[in-house]
C-alpha cells in the first residue's frame, strides 16, 4: 500500500493584469508555446490599452479558440 496519495483541486484567483509589465505577460505567454506574434494577440492587447474590454475579449476569443464565449459569459456577468 503506497504512503502517498495524489490529490488535485482547483481555486480561484483574481488578478489585475497591471500587476505584470506586457513583457512579463509575453515572456509568461512563451513559456506556454503561445504564439505571441498572431495578429489577435496583438490586436487584443491594444484594445486592452485602449480600455475597451469588450473588444478584447473579441480578440482572445479569435487568438485562442477554447476561450469561445468568454465575451459573452463575462457580458452576462456583469449585466
């Protein structure tokens, strides 16, 4: 009998982007075989800096496709 047991949980965390710099978030993107040149990754970081969220949001959902209806789960959050 093993003295070990494997455990997995998950949690939640809020995070403000702001607390990385955009090469911390890039560098972090890389780590993860994220192409950080696609034209939607690029696209939805400067609606991000424009501050427009829904726009954004438009643009990850393009740049990774498993976050299709991210917009629309995060609109009737907010409602």
């Amino acid at each position: 009998m093993s003295k070990y047991k494997t455990v997995e949980t998950y949690v939640d965390v809020e995070v403000d982007l702001d607390a990385w710099t955009d090469e911390e978030l890039l560098e972090e993107l890389r780590s993860r075989n994220v192409e950080t040149d696609s034209p939607d990754l690029v696209n939805a970081i400067l609606w991000y800096k424009r501050g427009n969220i829904k726009e954004t949001l438009h643009y990850l959902e393009m740049a990774f496709p498993e976050l299709n209806g991210l917009s629309e789960k995060v609109k009737n959050e907010f409602s």
